[in-house]
C-alpha cells in the first residue's frame, strides 16, 4: 500500500503525481455529484438536498420528534424507516415496539417507508432498494455508505436529517477527494474485511481521509463483484471519511438488473486528467487475511503475524485495556493462548458489513461437511436481509452451515452494538461486523463484566469455525468457493412492507408508547456563560459508544430524560450527578458559584457579578471526542443535563461535532494539547461575551478558569469555522428553536 500525500491525475487507468488543477478537481466522480445536489451556488461553500434518507429504530423516534416540534407536515423526499437495532423487542417491556408502532404511523401519516423488524438492516434495504447511480442518502447511522452502488451516502446525526425534513439543507464545506487507485485482484480466501481492514490500519490514526471522500478507481475495481465492493464500503466509516463513491461497471448494471431495478444504472467514471488531493495505492493481491485486535478497527494485523507473535499482539491488546479501563478490570488475553495456539470463544457474521450473500456463501463452501464442534466455540450467522435468507435456504448454504454447527438467525444488528450475542465475561469474539470498540459486544465494565471482539472476514471466521476456534486464515484452507449467483425475490418486500408511495394520511393518529418524551424545552445563549468542567477525560479518542453507551441504552433512545442517566455511564459514572447539579442549582453548586464570581471580581472588577449573571451550565474536556457512530445522543444526552458545550483539542468527525452544534452546544477548541490544561474537573470557567462572539464571527474568546485554590487562569477557546446556520442554532439553544423561531 502507497500512500500519496499530495495531488495525483488520474488519466488512462494511472495515477501520476501532480500541481493543483482546478480543473482536473471538476473531473472527479464525487464533483459531479455533490454539486448535483448542491442549492449555494458556490462550489465550495454546499448547501446538499438529498435523495433520500433513512433511519432505524433507535434513531428515527427522535427525529420525528425533532420535526415534528419544527413543524413537520409531511415527509418531503422519500423517509425509510428500518427496524433493525431494538427488533428483538425483548428488554424494557412495551418500550421497543412501542417505538415500531410510533414509526408504521408516523409513515403512514406522513408519507414514508415502513420495513418491519427482522426483514432488513438498514444498509441491506437501502442498497437493494433505495440506491442509485448519481444519486445522494442521507442516514442517521454512520455505516451509511453505498458508494459501491454509485450512490454518495453520509451518515449523520439526527438533527441533520430533521432539517432535510423540513425543507432545509446539509452545510458543509467542498469537501478533499482521495482517489484510493486498486490494482491487482484478491487472491482466494481474501474477503472484503480483509481489504478494509487494511485500509484503516493505514489511515486512521494520522487522519489521512478525515472529512474527505474517499473515491475507489483503477483497473483493480473490475477484478472485484459488486458484494465485494459493498463490503469494502461500508467499512470506509472507520477511517473518518466523510462520504465515498466507486467508479460502476458491468457488474454494478448487473447488481440492479438483479434487484428489477436496471434504471438505477448509469455509468460514473471519473474524467481524463481528474485531479485528486490525495491518493492511496492498493495491490489487491497483496493483502492476506486480516485481524482487528481490540478495541478499535485501526488495530490491524495479518492473521499470520497474530500467530506467530501472540505474546507481542495479545501485550500489545492489553496494554490498550489499560488506557480504556484503568485498573478496574484485569483485562487479559494471554488465557486465551491454548498449546502456542490462540482460541476464540465466539464467532458472528452478520449486520451490513458481514450479512451480504456472498460472504455467508463462502463461509458456508469453507464449512461445507466440516464441524466446528461442541465446546466453548459458537458460530451464528445473521443474513442482512430476508430476500438474502430466502436465497441461502434455497442455495443449499444454510444446510452447509447448520451441518457444520452455526446457529442461523435473522437480520439484526444487534451484535455490532452490543444487543445481542453478549459473549461471557473474559470471553474474546471474532465479528465480521463495523466495530470492535470496548463495550461494543454488550458487556459493562462497571459491573465487572467485559468481553472483547476482534473484527474478521466472514472467510477467516469460517476457518477458525472449522478449526474448532483455533485463529485461522481462510487462505489455509484449500477451498473450492462456489460462486453461487444471487436471485432477489422483491415479492418479500411487497408483502410486509408499508410504502406509501409518497402519499400521506394526515387524518393517521401517531401511536405513542408511555416511553416515547418529548424533548425538554432549551434556552437559548446568554450574553455571558459559566460553565463547570464536569468530566476530564484524556483518551487519545473518545468515542461516541462512551458518550452514550449502546446497547443496554438502545430501548431509552426515544425518552430524552431517562436515557441522558446513561451518559458517560461507562467512562466517568460520577459525570450525570454532577452534570444535574448544575443545571438544577443545587445548593452546593450555588455556593460554588459565589465563590468562583469573587475569585474573578478580584481577577477584574464586574466579572464577579456577569459571572453569577451568566447563563450557567457544564462541559465536558475531551482530547479527541466523537470518534464512531454518528448518534445524536452523544452531544443530545449532555445537552439534556445541562451542557452548554464540549471542550477539545479536537473533533473526531464531523458528525459528532454538527450533533453539537444542532443541540445548541459550543465545539470548543482548546488548542494547546491536553497537558498543563488551564483547568481540571469540578473547575468553573467564565466565557464573557459568548454570545458576541458567535454573532458577530469573530476568531475565540478569552475564558477564565477559577482553581481549586482561587487563582484564575485566563486562555482562549474558539469554534472553528460555523456557517451562519449553525451560528442561529447555537445562539437560539438548539435546531428545535431555531426553527420554531
């Protein structure tokens, strides 16, 4: 793999490295479609509508919500709502399809899509359904990718795809193109994991696609199927790109021909002489079997180097235990070492990375007439869609996999987000699935219990699987993969799910659950602001899973108040407590302020009296936060406690930080690293004329810190660049009053 770090033309199927073209940047694929969709005028300034978009159901209930109390009438672009994350309905008695009721009459009165639970993941429905070539989605989970498919896909929070419902527009900057130029094809036993997972090992930590697209081109695409492709794609979310597109062919025409959808297609290639910001070069051929130790996708190794370094990767693993927990678990690994061997406890295939037709059928060739046992060892497989199950009962591939052992079940995403398939305490699962991050697989640290997950192919999990759950490459198997052709049965769809075709029923009643809130009214800024640092964390990422925890959390994710006790559960417990003392003045957050107002009356005269004036509020300090799902609750959560804005060195993406920005909360940026901060927890920080300076865009301001001691530290906090949207929003208190307003 070759990393470019400067601008490459595209031309005659090579790449060369060259000067700046504003021209050649036109020629991109990702050029001519987001400036399709862009309503500015200004090419480097977007203002997207989109297509399409699509939730799922611990998403869409908030969303709803959110524009409903803005206004909402009717669903202005096709809304599919997917039941694929609480469709178990199993935990929070009523609660779960409480919310499946709200989505079926909420589609029903407002125009939408309705896909009932265990039909679809949601990526599943919207590559068979919703994908076209040219075309943009807009979803609320991150793993929104359908580039392979010619469609430009981002994965946002809520609040982003509220304002597409009412009419409004997605604000971003012309975003960077990297052209991610493949050659060669994979050699047998290589899945589309393998090759994403070896992309992130390289790109993630220096942030080399950050908020960029990332284009795939060169002669290598040919060599890969349109399933190979997808599985590749969706996992592009673990780079911190911001969307990504692949050139079609052929086999992409074939792909919706398939689906009864051949208008879909239209060819994309980019223009003779595209210019690109930046490039990565990948052999196809080169790349081996691939492990992503915990706890993060970027932690990548060969599945040969696992086993013939294990007490270096298992130490290595550890020691990341360390940074994420501390000493309140004793996280071990090495137990797992059993004759110089490493044992897996668990194996799981499913959801929109490992769940496509193609993976499972190789897993089920590699399986095929082998067992994989009756110990500690279990493999379950979860198609991503009914169409694809029915199509592998048909096949022959499941009768494959139940010979061997595997338990088969249906689409669910629960495993990825740690609502299904929780392994034992101390156990360690290989997952053909997005993310690996502590906690994912449903364990809670605090209490005790903790589990770890690697990500793997569906291939190599297939292998271990064979191997009883000793680690194994696929490519140690000398298998005669099938290559079974894919028959899409869309009359599945057509009998379970409701498709208003666009007409809405204004006279449907919504049915409510009792665990369905509204949102608790916001105010809007203060001229001034004092805040109290509740939490510190110093992480080199924090990601959105211990901002709001998953799993356990999913069944509060339509009840504000009752899911904002989740925050920060699993990094910093103590965080809520202090949190609803400042926003409820308890009375010894009132002394706390007297006390800091005349540290800083005596710091500079008349601060002490705008300081206990000042709107009052909490923050969290965060080295690098948002990292992970594209969940509005991370940022919602804390502004439902009282936050008035975060504090970091810098976002993790995009995401995350607009989920602030559309609650009404300051991205603060400290920018002078995490060392000597000018403040600690439980310090209060004065930020006079905040207000003025989101108004009035100007660069930072000067805050203050009061220490434990008295003594206040005077330093600069800015915002970074706000469109002047999202400078209303912040100054009315959320995007609710914004457009109330």
């Amino acid at each position: 793999m070759k990393l470019h770090n400067s601008g490459v033309i595209y031309e005659n199927g090579v790449l060369r490295d060259a000067a700046a073209s504003a021209d050649g940047a036109k020629k991109t694929i990702a050029y001519s479609i987001l400036q399709k969709h862009n309503t500015s005028g200004d090419e480097s300034k977007l203002k997207i509508k989109f297509d399409k978009i699509t939730s799922h159901d611990i998403t869409y209930v908030g969303i709803i919500q959110t524009a409903r109390a803005s206004g909402l009438e009717k669903f202005p672009i096709p809304y599919v709502l997917t039941n694929c994350h609480n469709s178990l309905c199993a935990v929070g008695g009523t609660i779960n399809d409480d919310d499946h009721m709200f989505g079926l009459t909420c589609a029903q009165k407002y125009g939408g899509v309705y896909v009932p639970p265990h039909q679809a993941v949601i990526h599943q429905y919207a590559r068979e359904m919703l994908a076209e070539c040219g075309a943009m989605i807009l979803g609320s989970d991150s793993h929104t990718r359908y580039g392979a498919l010619g469609t430009m896909a981002i994965g946002e929070g809520g609040g982003e795809l509220a304002k597409q419902l009412l009419g409004k527009t997605y604000d971003v900057n012309y975003p960077g193109v990297v052209a991610i130029y493949l050659t060669g094809a994979p050699v047998p036993g290589v899945g589309p994991q393998d090759v994403a997972l070896a992309i992130i090992k390289e790109v993630f930590a220096s942030g080399f696609v950050k908020n960029k697209v990332m284009e795939f081109i060169g002669p290598g695409v040919a060599n890969l199927s349109a399933d190979f492709r997808i599985g590749v794609d969706v996992m592009t979310t673990e780079t911190t790109c911001l969307s990504s597109i692949w050139e079609t062919d052929g086999k992409v025409e074939e792909w919706y021909a398939i689906h009864g959808r051949v208008g879909a297609y239209k060819e994309l290639k980019p223009g003779a002489g595209a210019y690109y910001d930046a490039a990565i070069e990948i052999d196809l051929s080169e790349i081996r079997p691939m492990i992503a130790m915990p706890f993060h996708p970027s932690c990548a190794y060969t599945i040969e180097e696992v086993n013939k370094n294990l007490d270096d990767v298992l130490t290595d693993a550890e020691k990341r235990a360390k940074v994420s927990f501390g000493d309140k678990v004793d996280f071990n690994l090495h137990n797992k070492i059993i004759d110089g061997k490493l044992y897996v406890d668990q194996g799981i295939i499913a959801g929109c990375a490992g769940g496509g037709f193609e993976n499972i059928c190789a897993a089920a060739d590699i399986l095929k007439g082998k067992d994989s046992g009756n110990g500690k060892f279990v493999l379950s497989v979860y198609p991503a869609s009914m169409p694809v199950y029915m199509e592998l009962m048909k096949n022959g591939a499941f009768g494959a996999l139940i010979d061997a052992g595997a338990v088969v079940k249906t689409a669910f995403c629960g495993p990825c987000f740690g609502a299904g398939d929780t392994p034992a305490n101390g156990a360690f699962s290989i997952r053909h699935s997005t993310r690996n991050f502590p906690n994912r697989e449903g364990s809670k640290i605090q209490n005790g219990q903790l589990s770890s997950v690697a990500l793997m192919d569906a291939r190599s999990i297939a292998a271990t699987a064979a191997n009883k759950g000793f680690l194994t490459a696929a490519t140690e198997f000398d298998t005669e993969f099938s290559g079974k052709k894919y028959f899409f049965d869309k009359a599945i769809y057509e009998k379970r799910v409701y498709d208003s075709k666009g007409v809405a029923h204004p006279e449907v009643e919504i049915q409510f659950g009792p665990n369905i809130k509204d949102w608790p009214s916001m105010k809007p800024l203060s001229d001034d602001l004092l805040i109290k640092i509740v939490s510190e964390i110093h992480d080199p990422v924090t990601t959105t899973d211990e901002l709001i925890p998953s799993g356990e959390t999913s069944s509060f994710r339509s009840n504000p108040l009752g899911l904002a006790e989740f925050t920060l559960s699993r990094r910093d417990p103590a965080y809520v407590g202090r949190a609803k003392a400042v926003r409820d003045g308890a009375e010894e957050v009132k002394a706390e302020v007297k006390t800091a107002a005349s540290a800083l009356d005596k710091f500079s005269a008349g601060f002490g009296a705008r300081a206990e004036a000042a709107g009052l509020g909490s923050s969290i300090f965060a080295v690098k936060p948002g990292d992970g799902s594209a969940r509005e609750q991370a940022a919602s959560c804390q502004k439902v406690l009282g936050g008035w804005a975060n504090i970091a060195n810098e976002y993790a993406t995009k995401r995350y930080r607009s989920n602030l920005i559309n609650w009404g909360m300051l991205p603060f940026l400290y920018k002078d690293g995490d060392k000597n901060l000018p403040f600690a927890n439980g310090d209060y920080v004065f930020i006079p004329d905040v207000k003025k300076m989101v108004s009035e865009k100007l660069p930072s301001c000067k805050a203050y810190a009061v220490k434990a001691d008295g003594k206040v530290n005077e330093f600069e906090l800015s915002t970074g660049d706000l469109t002047d949207d999202e400078r209303k929003i912040i100054l009315a208190g959320c995007l609710i009053n914004f457009y109330k307003n």
